[in-house]
C-alpha cells in the first residue's frame, strides 16, 4: 500500500486490504498472517472480524489507509499484532492482551479440551444436566497470565469454580478485566504469589485435595533455547516472566509436578504445559510422584508433545 501503488483509493477494498497484509506477513513469516490481517483490519474499521467478510468491497478511508500502514509497519519490525490492537483469540473467546501478559497460543487450547473431554467423559448423558454443567467442579489454574484457561473453561462448564494464581499483580489486573468481560469473575478467584502457595492457603485447595483439575502454562522456555530458537516478536516484546523456565525449562514446572497433585481429589487430573525439548524430563517428574497414575503425555495442534498429563491416584 505504497503511494506509488497502482490502484486507487475507492479500489483499496477490505478485500484488497487482507490480501496485501497477508502477503507482507507471509513474506517476513509471521505466524497466521490470515489472523494477523483480519485483526489488524477489524481493529482500524471497528468491527468484528467477521463482519469484514460481510462487506469485503467497503473501500477504506483514507484515515483507515493511513493507520493501517502505521500498524503493518511496526507488525512487520516483529511487534506483535495482539499487542497492537489490545486483543488475542483463545478457543473462540476474545481476550484483552497487551505487555503485562503473555499472549495465549493454540497450542494452550490443548489443555482446555483435554479438560472438557475427560469431564464430558465422566459424566455422560445419563447424569444429572448440573454435573455435565460442571456443578461442584473446581479447577485451579496456576501461571494464569491472561486468565484465559481458567475463562475458556469456566465459560464451558458454567456451574464449575475456579481459582487461578500469578506472581504478577499486574497480570492478575488483566486476568480480571477478561472474567468481568466473560461474565466468569463471580465464580473466578484470582491470587496472587508464587506457583502453589496462595493456593495452599485458599481454603477450597487446602493441601488435602480438593480440585478437581490443577492446569498451567507456566514459563518453560530453557534457557539454552532462548537466544536462537525464539521468534523476536517473543523475546523482544512478551514479558520474560511468563517465558523463561531456567537452564533446563523446568524451574516452575518441576514443583507442579512434585507438590501440585496434592491439591488433587482422587481421580483429579494435573495437566502442565511444558516446552517439547523438556517433556521426556517433565514425564519422568510426574512418574516418579507416588501421587500420580496414568501418566502420558498430550499433543498439541501441531502433533508436538506438549502437555504432561497424570491423573491422581
């Protein structure tokens, strides 16, 4: 969309407009370029995404030309396009983002439909409808960032609990804004401090074992893997905290693995996001818990191992 472009301004359609930005994402290999346009574009005109398709030859404005080559300008220097319009998508909700959390990917979907699937599962069609709902249930969500497990799921199960913790208050100030907006916070407490201790001291978590599913992207980039393996759009602009998990990835997931089953009832399940190159480690922590069965190990979208899973025995 230079000024030396051929088309005209009444021709720079929203079609049009996709197109180019598709094109310029791929071509610097951005993930989901698609994504990455149709947010941009959704964001400078003011609609939903899908709105965009309901009108693809609206022309733009010469103000909605202007903002967006401001926009693709600093998305192509690598600054993430969540960022830029304050919004990330995770298993179908929107989610307010920006640089006190970590933008949530596709592949931390894996976790929530894990979750839904063994719930579903366990309480089939001849139950009580208030089980399938997710009634007495109390999932914890440790590492929450955004809050978006913890939503996704409470907005799945809509007679479920939920308590998350972070050690960022800052976070947690985002975490909050998403439930009030997903209609969640009644049945979401949000704790802040490290891993598992605000949890222990949560009545309804007590060390005894009492949730009904313990869930965690935690940092768990190694640290070996982050000066030549990490996009510059991550390193550069997402917050360290929620990335980094030491010299071997594991510095927060070990003590998941080791002391979060017992905040499980019998037959709860733990399930922990983990970096691909670690999950051979990550799986030999949680064997060699006494408190965990049916260890293994759950793929992401992409067929790379990605989350540990044990169930509580």
């Amino acid at each position: 969309m230079s000024s030396s472009s051929h088309l005209t301004d009444a021709q720079w359609t929203t079609r049009k407009l996709l197109a180019w930005m598709g094109a310029a994402f791929t071509k610097k290999d951005l993930d989901s370029p698609r994504l990455l346009a149709e947010l941009l574009m959704a964001h400078v005109v003011g609609c939903d995404r899908l709105k965009l398709y309901m009108d693809p030859d609206r022309p733009a404005s010469p103000l909605e030309r202007e903002s967006l080559r401001d926009l693709v300008s600093r998305a192509l220097q690598h600054e993430p396009v969540q960022y830029l319009v304050g919004e990330a998508w995770f298993f179908g909700l929107p989610f307010k983002v920006d640089r006190r959390v970590l933008i949530p990917r596709p592949c931390t979907e894996t976790i929530v439909e894990h979750v839904l699937q063994h719930h579903r599962a366990t309480h089939g069609p001849s139950q009580a409808e208030s089980a399938a709902r997710g009634e007495g249930v109390l999932l914890a969500d440790v590492c929450t960032g955004s809050g978006a497990i913890a939503i996704a799921l409470l907005k799945n199960l809509p007679g479920a609990r939920g308590v998350a913790s972070d050690v960022s208050a800052s976070a947690l100030d985002v975490a909050r804004e998403n439930a009030v907006r997903h209609g969640v916070n009644e049945r979401l407490d949000l704790l802040c401090g490290d891993l598992l201790a605000p949890l222990r001291d949560f009545a309804p978590t007590a060390a005894d074992g009492s949730a009904d599913y313990l869930v965690s992207n935690p940092p768990y980039i190694p640290d070996t893997e982050w000066p030549g393996q990490v996009d510059l759009n991550v390193r550069d602009h997402e917050p360290h905290l929620a990335l980094r998990g030491g010299p071997d990835g594991l510095n927060c997931a070990r003590p998941l693995l080791e002391h979060g089953p017992a905040l499980l009832k019998p037959g709860g399940l733990i399930l922990i996001e983990v970096a691909t190159s670690r999950v051979g480690e990550a799986t030999a922590l949680a064997e060699a818990n006494p408190l965990l069965k049916a260890v293994r190990v759950l793929k992401d979208h992409e067929g790379l191992d990605r989350v540990v899973l044990g169930t509580r025995a």
